[in-house]
C-alpha cells in the first residue's frame, strides 16, 4: 500500500517539490491505495528574523494546497505555536496523538470541531524530529495532521500506512524548506542580488565582476554620543527603527543593501543606464529622509531617542564580488569610488546637509532643476577637487 507512495516521495523531495505541489499529488495517491484522506496538514518551522514558520493544508476536492506563514512568537512568549492539536501533542512531548472526532468532547480544541462539522471523523497528528546534527535553531522536527471522513475512520491499517509514509514525507518537505532556510537566511546576511549572487555558485575569492552603480553611502548623527549615554536595548531599538526606514526604501526603490558597519551602511543601484541608476537613488534617498522625519516626529512624541541619517550619493565604476581570507568572505564593492562616496557623505556633517551628492552623480540626473550646489571641495584621499550638491526637499516636504 505504501511502498510506491514512499519512493515518489523520497524522489519529489530529489526534485524539490514545493510543498504546495506535494500535498495535493500525495493526497490523491493516498486516497487511490484506499486510505481514507479528506485533508492533510504539514507544519513546519523556519529560520527566519520575522516569520516563524510555514502550514501547509490540503483538502480532498482542492486544486492545490494553501499555504500560510505565521509571525514569528516574541522573545518571551511561552507558546510554540497557536493553541491547536500541535500545541498539545509539543507541550505533552508526544510523537504521535489521535481523537477520534465523532466520540471526543472538543470544547477545548476548537479546531477539531471544525474539521468534523466539515465531515471529519478521525484525527492524527505526528512528530517527526530531526537529529540534532541536522537542527537549524528552531528548525528542529516537522509536524503533519491527517484526517479521515471514513465512517469508522482510520482503521489500524491504514494508522501504520500513514506512519510509514510520514517520515518520507518530512524528509521531502524539509529538503524544500531547507533550501528555502538558505535562501532566506543568506539574503537576509548578505542582500538580496549578493545572496542570489552567491546561492548561484559565484563563490570563489576574486571571484565577480566591474560594473557601473550608483553608490550610498549613510550613516546616523550623533552616533556616538547616543551610545554613551543609552542602555543597550534602546540603541538597538534605535538602530532597528531607522535602519527600517532606510533599507525598506532601498528595497522599493530596487537597491541593494551590501552592508551595515556600526551605525553605518552601505548600499548600491546597478541598472542599465547611469540616468536610471542615479534616478532610482535620488528617489529612494528622497522617500528615506521623508520618512526619517515622520518616525523622529513618532519617536519625540514617545518621548524616546532621536537621531536623523547623513547620506552620501556617488556614480562609478567598482568590482562587485567575494573579497577577503580563505575562510572568511564578503560579497560586497570595492575600488576608489566606495572610498570616495563615503568621504562625500563624510561631509554632510562640515555642509550641515542631511544629502551630499557627487558631481558624477549630478551629471547622470538629467539636469534634476532641485539639485543646489554646494561649491567645490577637496575630498581627503580624493586627487582633485570637485562641485558637491544637495537636494532641495522644500517642495516635498522631506529634509
């Protein structure tokens, strides 16, 4: 009964079959071998800064199943996951918990009732845990729910079929969420291209390429001085809240955050033309001090902390690419452009401007009529002198 279902398993986990793809394909297979499924349930935990986990749920009748992501339990929080089946079997330390719906009080399990009223009679619920050599922080086991709307339900046969089938299909599902873990996590660490970049197999030292980016460089006031007198938490609490408004911007707008050094951060643009590049930076740095303005506004009226961003603007070429020891790498840019936009945005502080923006860059922005020189300055480290200009944000309201 079991032993064809077990090896297309073991072959869609191979392939890297979504979840979403596998559940209904199993569901069908299950019911053809005369196992009595009208829904089954895959639950799966992830390693992820605000998503907890992923549930799967298949329904006999469904074109395909649906798939939900829960938000991450705060730091604190007794509970693992909602108060469900799952909950009880994690709690009780259990592998395996069985109510027969048809027969059992379900006053206190809410949605069990539901999965009668909708012609449930016989509910399972398994554990499989991984080893603890193959655990990703809470990535530790996953969980599957199956239902019959047999009249007896499952029968004892078709409990050890289902038994023998779900460790296949927790290898399948994690080998799915694993890959998903991955991409999540180094995309998170490294940025979005750089992450696609390095999955990709673009990982050898040296290993990248020239191109042509608009650079930016930011960094918060006062830094210093705030780190002097606030307690960890709020630091932290602080650097969260603007580093939201800044990469969140970058993310509309299609940059791509390299890095964060200390209060410090790193980005860059990369389209096909320069005017593009330099319009999509101009933009995001407009909407990013619009909204440093509105949470320094929310924060003062919480009576928390404030600080506000210098932000520095360049256009030029640079190597995009793994950088550093054998066995410690950054994917990030590198060349005299990244030296020279971070000493452009260094000035903000002697210009009193929130943006300082190179005369490269100036001249890629289609004569942008708010762009207001500065002057011309010498950059330390830079061989000759060069026009700065800022942007006048009076008629958007940012600045």
């Amino acid at each position: 009964m079991t032993a064809d279902i077990t090896d297309w398993l073991v072959s869609a986990g191979i392939e890297g079959t979504p979840e979403t793809e596998l559940l209904p394909e199993l569901g069908a297979r299950m019911n053809a071998a005369g196992i009595p499924l009208l829904r089954a349930n895959i639950y799966q935990p992830t390693l992820h800064p605000m998503i907890g986990g992923h549930i799967f749920t298949w329904w006999r009748g469904d074109e395909g199943a649906r798939a939900q992501a829960w938000n991450r339990v705060p730091v604190g929080s007794k509970s693992l996951v909602d108060p469900s089946p799952f909950e009880r079997m994690i709690l009780a330390g259990n592998l395996r918990v069985r109510w027969r719906l048809k027969e059992t009080e379900l006053s206190e399990l809410p949605l069990l009732a539901e999965f009668r009223d909708k012609g449930g009679t016989d509910y399972l619920a398994l554990q499989s845990r991984f080893g603890t050599a193959h655990t990703l922080g809470p990535v530790d086991r996953i969980l599957t729910s199956w239902v019959s709307d047999a009249a007896a339900g499952f029968s004892d046969e078709h409990l050890a079929a289902i038994e023998r089938i779900a460790p296949a299909l927790a290898l399948a599902a994690k080998a799915s969420s694993t890959h998903r873990i991955a991409e999540t996590v180094i995309e998170v660490y490294l940025g979005r291209d750089a992450g696609k970049r390095v999955l990709g197999g673009t990982i050898e030292r040296g290993a990248g390429e020239s191109i042509r980016a608009a650079l930016w460089s930011c960094d918060l006031q006062g830094f210093t001085k705030l780190a002097d007198r606030l307690p960890s938490d709020q630091l932290l609490a602080l650097l969260d809240d603007y580093f939201d408004c800044m990469v969140t911007t970058l993310h509309e707008y299609g940059g791509q955050v390299l890095k964060f050094m200390g209060d410090g951060m790193l980005a860059i643009f990369n389209c096909s033309e320069d005017s593009e590049s330099c319009a999509m930076t101009l933009g995001a740095a407009e909407q990013a001090l619009r909204q440093v303005d509105e949470l320094t506004a929310r924060r003062q009226t919480a009576g928390l902390p404030v600080s506000r961003f210098y932000i520095g603007l360049h256009l030029g070429e640079v190597m995009y690419g793994n950088i550093g020891a054998q066995d410690r790498l950054d994917f990030t840019v590198v060349g005299p452009a990244v030296n020279e936009v971070a000493r452009i945005e260094a000035m903000c502080r002697s210009l009193d401007q929130s943006l300082v923006i190179s005369s490269a860059f100036a001249a890629s922005t289609d004569s942008d009529p708010r762009l207001v020189s500065l002057g011309r300055y010498a950059l330390r480290g830079v061989r000759r002198p060069q026009e700065l200009f800022t942007l006048d944000l009076s008629e958007t309201g940012g600045g």
